[in-house]
C-alpha cells in the first residue's frame, strides 16, 4: 500500500513554522493581495447579479450538494484534519485525492492554507499579536481585510511544512493551478444543467464557502461556550453550535484550540461533527488507520479545564495537569 509520508510532528504545536526565536507575531502591515481580492470579488459579482437570473431549485441543489461534498472532503478532512494536523494516516493516493477536493472549495492551494492557517494558530497562542489575528476590527471591516488583503509581518517565521507537502509536486502544482479547476467542474455542471447550475455550482458556491470559511473564524475567536482554555494564549477558541453542520464540525473551536491534533471536533455528546463521520467512515473501509483523539493522544501541559465535563474525553493522564490547574 502506497503511503503517503507522515511527517513526525507534536500534535500540539505548529510544526510548519521554524525560526520561531526570531519572529513576531505583533508588528506587520495589512496590504492589498491582488490575485485573491479580485478573484473573490469576481465570484462575489458574479454570484450577485446572475444569481437571481438563473435562479432554480435544482440549481440551489447542486449549490448545497457540491458546498457539502468539497467543504467535508476537501476543507474539513483533507486540508484540516489530515494534510495541517496530520489526525490519521492514509495512503498517498486518498490524500491527493482529499486535498483536491479540498482546493476545489476556491480559496487557495493547499501550501498557501497550511501556512495562512499555521500562521494565525502560532499568532494566537501568543499574549499579543497583531489586530488582524486577534480580529480587533468590526465585522465588516475584518471581512474586507480576510478577503482582499494579506498580512506581512515585519519578523516573520519560516515556513516550511516538511517533507511529503513542501516537496510533493502535486500540492506545488495545486497551489499555482487553484483557481483553473473550477473550469473542468463548470464544465462537467454546464452538461447536466447548463448556466443555472454553473453559476449556483461556482460562483454562489465559492463565495458562500470563502466567506463562511472567514466568517466561523471571526466567530469562533470572538464568542460562544468553552471547556478548556489555552493558557497564555491571548486569543481563546470558542465553540458555536449553530454553525456546526454548515462548517463540517469546524466550529468546535474550543475543542480544537485544546486538541488539535483530534480529529473529532465534536468532542461531547450532542455536538454535531459531519467531517467526524467522513472520518469514520473511511475509517471502516480500511482507508485510514491510526486516528487520534483526545483518549488517545498524550496528555497536553498549556491547557486547563473550565468545566465538569472537560476532562470526560482526555488521556487519564490529562486528569492530573487538570487537577493541579484547577477549574474556573
């Protein structure tokens, strides 16, 4: 069985970011991305002045049905679970195909995901950092800054997510081709259902999912229940049930700010993980082996328990950091 190669990495740190000693998080100039602000506002216009016009419920369905597959698939499992945290292994070929699906979404390349996402992971563990990861700024004014601008640091890390992603001509093809693979899928919805389904299966899909991909952010950092908190940490994750089915589960923010490296979200009962169940049922096919969870990863120091619940789904030795932390 062809695997793919499994970094060696701490589930618990961000392991694509070196030269961490000499790098900040605070000081950094917001400017204008070019390629991305005009790609975004291109499927924004689009979406608004022909979706009314080619409006049907059929295509409404092929919006929400290509919307599901590609932000489950592609986004939740294969960018997130698998290719950032590495939550279970597989072989190379389901991978590739993940992370396709996962591009397939219209918000970038997979090396430009994995260092947008590593970047502000890294920044938030940190008791300041710049506006723009902490989302200081309004609502609308932090989704205008996501969408068509890009952060440069004055000390930035290096990036460098390793051997098996850096080096894999796939993920460097994907990451310059992006955008291009929306056509081979307007194509194949032109044929079964012409302009209506083009442009409710792209241009409405692709902006509904970019901006409900920076929209859980802004939430999920902002407000909403918690278990666990990240000690030092001067942004916190929170976990916002009303948008659990519509992320794929990416919306157990709290949960995941404490394990990252789980490949559950959706960690107590009752909360709703649909990228949880893909993994599951890959799981029982045999085309993935070796997934974590919390009960299974070693305990994590940095971390302490805010509920009577919290330490029901961790490793027994997580139980004890929890006792001398304390509950609040």
């Amino acid at each position: 069985m062809n695997k793919a190669t499994q970094n060696v990495s701490d589930p618990y740190q961000v392991n694509s970011l070196k030269n961490l000693e000499n790098a900040s998080p605070v000081e950094g100039d917001v400017v204008w991305d070019p390629l991305r602000s005009i790609w975004n506002a291109t499927m924004l216009i689009g979406a608004l002045v022909l979706a009314p016009i080619y409006f049907s419920w059929g295509a409404v369905a092929v919006f929400l049905l290509l919307s599901a597959i590609t932000l489950c698939f592609g986004h939740s499992v294969g960018f997130h679970r698998r290719l950032i945290h590495r939550t279970f292994e597989c072989s190379l070929w389901l991978e590739r195909v993940l992370v396709w699906f996962g591009i397939a979404v219209g918000m970038g390349g997979p090396l430009w995901t994995i260092r947008l996402h590593d970047s502000r992971d890294w920044a938030q563990r940190h008791k300041e950092c710049h506006p723009l990861f902490r989302h200081e700024y309004s609502l609308w004014r932090d989704g205008l800054l996501y969408l068509h601008c890009k952060l440069i640091l004055k000390n930035p890390p290096t990036f460098n997510p390793g051997p098996g992603i850096s080096d894999d001509w796939f993920y460097k093809f994907l990451d310059r081709s992006w955008m291009l693979h929306q056509i081979p899928i307007a194509a194949i919805v032109f044929y079964l259902g012409g302009m209506p389904w083009v442009v409710w299966g792209i241009f409405v899909r692709v902006t509904a999912c970019t901006t409900l991909h920076w929209y859980i952010s802004y939430v999920a950092h902002s407000k909403g229940g918690q278990d666990w908190v990240v000690d030092e940490a001067g942004v916190q994750g929170f976990n916002v049930p009303i948008l659990a089915i519509f992320t794929m589960g990416e919306s157990w923010h709290n949960n995941h700010h404490a394990f990252p490296g789980s490949a559950c979200h959706g960690l107590y009962p009752g909360q709703i993980d649909p990228g949880w169940y893909f993994v599951k049922f890959l799981a029982a096919l045999g085309l993935i082996w070796n997934v974590k969870l919390p009960a299974n990863l070693p305990p994590r120091m940095g971390i302490t328990p805010i509920t009577d619940r919290a330490l029901t789904i961790a490793a027994p030795g997580q139980a004890d950091i929890g006792q001398n932390a304390g509950s609040r």
